[in-house]
C-alpha cells in the first residue's frame, strides 16, 4: 500500500537486529584489537555483550552502561583511524548480516519516494558507512566530541530512547516529513518513543517487551531471518542505479543536527 500526503514521508530504521543481524558495534572488537585500540578484556566483553544482546535484547540499564563503556573507551582514539578500520573491514565484518526482508523494504519504501533514514545507538563512524551501503539518504549514531582530530569520550547525543524521537522531530522539521504518514522500524523497547513518533510504527524481531507493546496497540511484527551479502546488494543496486541513469547520493551526516543539539545543551 502506497501512503501519499501533503509533506515528504520519511522510513526511520534501527540497524541492529533490525537492519543487521548482529550488533554494528560489537562486531567490530576483533579489527579494533589487531589494530591496538582496544585489549583481550575489551573483546571478551563485547563477545559477551553481543550474545546477550542476541539472546535478550538489551534494557535501558544495559544501553546506559554501554553509554558508559563506549565513552571510557573510545577516549584519546584517533578518528582518521577508527574510520580507515571500520572502510578497510566493513565487507568482511559486516558481510554477511544484513537481512534480505530488510533490503527489500528498504527497496519497496525508495520505489514509493519515501526517504529512507538510519538511526542507531551505535557511532556515526560505525552507522554512516553501512547506512552509505544501503542506499540511506541520512545516517544518526551516537556522536562523539573529537578535538583536534581525537575522541575526547564525551558523548554530545547518544542515539538511544527518546534521543531517538528527538533527533526524528528536528529531521521533521528540516526534511518537511509528515511524522504521521512515516514509518519507523525497530527491534527494542527501549525504541517505543521512535516508534510512537510515526503513523505508522513496526516491531521487527521484537524483545518480549516490545512485543507485548505492538500486540497492545497493533503494530505489525515482522520476523526477519535470512542474512545475505550486503557487497552482493550494494553491487547490484549500483548496477541498477547506472542502468537507470540515477546517481547514487552520498549519506547526509546529520551535521546539522548535531550543531543545533550541541548548541541547546550549551544554552
């Protein structure tokens, strides 16, 4: 079925277990420690951190403490770094985990004009090269204050919760998107407001919690189990694209927004 209105629509998309069968973040501990970034203990952890948020999902008192983890961590990394580890492995860390349900919804909302937005927990070196991949038009992650080309481990928005919500009213406002008539897709609870912000919310591969909160309000649960080749889609999206003679569009960064938020918080 085909929404159309007034204002451009807009599908907002979590990337984990979502998107992506496993944790953008956490599958990258094993490039990170070869590179010296992170210890043996670090990884141990994020193995485990990644099984139960497989198992589980991961409540709010996990994603904070993850908040917490993530900004200990990263302080001091270089950013040219993180970002040349993350190009350099991104087809065989990522490759395969992206679900074949997901790219084709992702497909079935560019056919109908819609905007296609990821937004994840994870960092925005992490979410914007995958969500590039995609085809996405904005990318949202988890912003890190970096001087003088470091991370300093001061978190200025973490994509998490309401954060979420609050970054899709701004992008409403800038895009013109009608919340109404958009769509949002998630896995967590922890994503309820996101997913309340949009006409049209659904639960993918819902935790316990979300699950009970779709069934209370009839949200569509989608079940998605069939990882394929994100090289092999990006590929053949490119080849379509050059067929059709379309360009494919860099992912806006969300710059703008993390401008506007930094300055709310400094006033």
């Amino acid at each position: 079925m085909v929404y159309r209105g007034d204002m451009a629509i807009a599908a907002f998309f979590d990337l984990d277990k979502t998107i992506l069968a496993k944790s953008s973040s956490f599958v990258f501990a094993k490039p990170f420690y070869k590179e010296g970034l992170i210890g043996r203990t670090d990884v141990l952890r994020s193995a485990y951190a990644q099984f139960m948020f497989l198992t589980s999902g991961a409540d709010h008192d996990q994603m904070e403490s993850m908040r917490k983890y993530m900004s200990e961590l990263v302080n001091g990394w270089e950013v040219a770094k993180v970002q040349a580890i993350v190009s350099e492995t991104l087809d065989t860390i990522v490759d395969p985990l992206v679900y074949q349900e997901a790219v084709d919804l992702i497909a079935m909302h560019k056919d109908q004009g819609h905007d296609i937005i990821v937004i994840s927990s994870s960092g925005t070196d992490v979410v914007e090269p995958i969500a590039a991949r995609l085809g996405a038009d904005i990318a949202i992650g988890t912003q890190v204050e970096i001087i003088d080309g470091h991370y300093t481990g001061e978190i200025t928005f973490y994509a998490y919760g309401e954060g979420k919500a609050d970054a899709m009213l701004l992008l409403a406002q800038e895009h013109g998107y009608n919340l109404s008539e958009c769509f949002a897709y998630s896995d967590s609870h922890t994503d309820a407001p996101m997913l309340q912000s949009v006409g049209y919310p659904s639960a993918v591969n819902p935790d316990n919690e979300l699950r009970e909160l779709a069934k209370e309000n009839d949200w569509p649960i989608l079940d998605f189990a069939k990882p394929v080749s994100m090289r092999a889609k990006t590929e053949q999206r490119r080849a379509v694209a050059a067929g059709a003679g379309v360009a494919i569009g860099a992912v806006a960064l969300g710059v703008t927004w993390y401008a506007k938020r930094r300055s709310s918080l400094r006033a």
